[in-house]
C-alpha cells in the first residue's frame, strides 16, 4: 500500500523541547541527545496507545510482555558491556597491525572470528525471543487495533481526522506543515544549526524504513534541508507568498514495509519506557 507521507514531522517538537541549546560537552551533549530520542519514543509509544483504546485486562496482560521485553533488552546491555572491552582491545589491535602490513596474525583471527559467532548467536537469540513476544501482542490485540496499529503514523503531536477520529498519526497535510516553516523560521541563528541536526537525523532513521536505496535517502533528506533553507532565506511577505510551494516540495511517495505491524509493535509496544505508561493507566 503506498500513500503520501509528508516528512516534516518532527520540527515542531525540536522547536518546542531545544528551544534555546547552551554549549556543552560531548558526553553530556550525547546523553542529552539520548534523553531526546527516549522522550521521543516515548511520546509516540503514549499516542499510539492513547489511540487503541486498551481496555484494562489488556494493559495489563501487555505490561507483562513490555516487562519480559524489558527483560531481554537489560539482558543484551548486560552481556555488550560484559564483551564490548575485549572487542574493543580485538579491533584496535587489529587496526594497528593492518597500519603496517596487510593482514593479522592468525590469534587476532581467531579471536575475531569468535566474538563474529559469538554476536550472531546472541543476536539471533535475541531476534527470536523479542519475535515471541512480538507474537503475544499480536494475541492481546484485537482486529480493529490491529487495523489501527497498521495505519499509525508516529508522531509527537497527534492529529485526528474529523471523519475518522480513531486514526491518529501525524496528518492533516500541507496547512500543517506550513506552520512548522513558520515555527523554523522563528529558531535563533545561533541555534538553528544543531536544531536542524537533530532534524535530519531523526527523519534519516525514519526514511531508512521505508527506502533501501541509500540515494533515494539523501534525495529525501535534501529536500528536507532545502525547505528549512528556503523558509528561513525569504522576508515575512516572501514566504507568505511561497510557504504551500515550499512545504509540497517535501511529499514523497513512500512504500509502507510488508512487516510494518511487527515493527510499530518492536518500537513502541515493546518500548522498555512504556512499563511505567501502563502503570499509570492501569485502573486498579
């Protein structure tokens, strides 16, 4: 099935949580870019749930699945943090070895072909299990949420059709979008540059569901940056005048992946951070 998506979005929320961003370190700009895109999750976790319209006994037959997901997902950090220093130590070794002469010894072969195996059977066994449980969501959920589910389009803030008020999902077309120029257009010089970082980079993510072809990936992404550009070059009446031409330049026709259901359920239903969502909608 293939339908218009428009790919602005996610710059009203930028706007809304970066407002002013205070330079930082590395470390701390990491973490706070880490925090950003669990909020994030978060609140596309909340919408989607707020549009299923869960009733009690499956809140809570689905937070026992987020907490076996939970699980498996602390069990994975455990094992890399156990792992990553010896891969670490394996690969740099390898590198300097490979700086003066063209091949490694064959104990760094070894090794490396180890850890390979070792990480595919982890992964694997990962796979499998998050599969399971991808599975038993499946089961919790009935048809019409499936239908529901099938139709999500993650968003941050949610957008129901007058005709349709179940659908939810970023949409509403180019009105839309042509306020969140305006808003772009309002973001401080001195900030606007790490703004349209974070942007790009999350619509990447995005368009790397949808197109395996890694040039119709930067077309997209160019197209996005071109309007962002294009919105904040014109004066006031300029881009009253240009503002609809602008925002449909970002539509692109995008194919829907054949396992989306499976994938909005990994992503959101089994989000570790939707434990404490249910928790809280729970009625006990």
């Amino acid at each position: 099935m293939r339908k218009t998506i428009l790919l602005f979005i996610i710059a009203s929320i930028m706007v809304i949580f970066l407002g002013v961003i205070p330079r930082r370190t590395d470390a701390a700009e990491k973490s706070t870019n880490e925090e950003i895109h669990r909020l994030m999750r978060d609140i596309k976790t909340i919408n989607l749930i707020n549009g299923l319209y869960l009733s009690n006994d499956q809140m809570k037959e689905l937070l026992e699945v987020v907490r076996e997901a939970k699980r498996l997902e602390e069990k994975i950090q455990t094992q890399d943090e156990r792992t990553n220093p010896e891969t670490c130590k394996v690969f740099k070794k390898m590198k300097a070895e490979l700086m003066r002469k063209n091949d490694v010894s064959e104990d760094l072969k070894r090794k490396f072909i180890r850890i390979e195996r070792e990480t595919h059977e982890k992964m694997s066994e990962h796979g499998k299990r998050m599969n399971e449980l991808i599975g038993k969501v499946k089961k919790i959920l009935n048809e019409n949420q499936m239908v529901i589910l099938s139709e999500y389009e993650a968003c941050l803030i949610p957008v129901r059709s007058i005709a349709n008020p179940e659908r939810i999902g970023q949409a509403g077309g180019d009105e839309h979008f042509m306020r969140i120029l305006s808003q772009i257009r309002r973001i401080p010089e001195s900030e606007y540059r790490n703004v349209k970082k974070f942007i790009l980079a999350d619509h990447e993510k995005m368009l790397k569901n949808h197109f395996r072809d890694e040039k119709m990936r930067k077309e997209a992404l160019e197209r996005i940056e071109l309007a962002m550009e294009q919105a904040r070059s014109l004066n006031d009446e300029e881009f009253e005048m240009k503002k609809a031409e602008i925002s449909a330049g970002v539509k692109l026709e995008l194919k829907r992946p054949d396992n989306l259901e499976e994938f909005l359920i990994r992503r959101f239903l089994l989000n570790p951070g939707l434990e404490e969502i249910l928790q809280r909608k729970i009625k006990v």
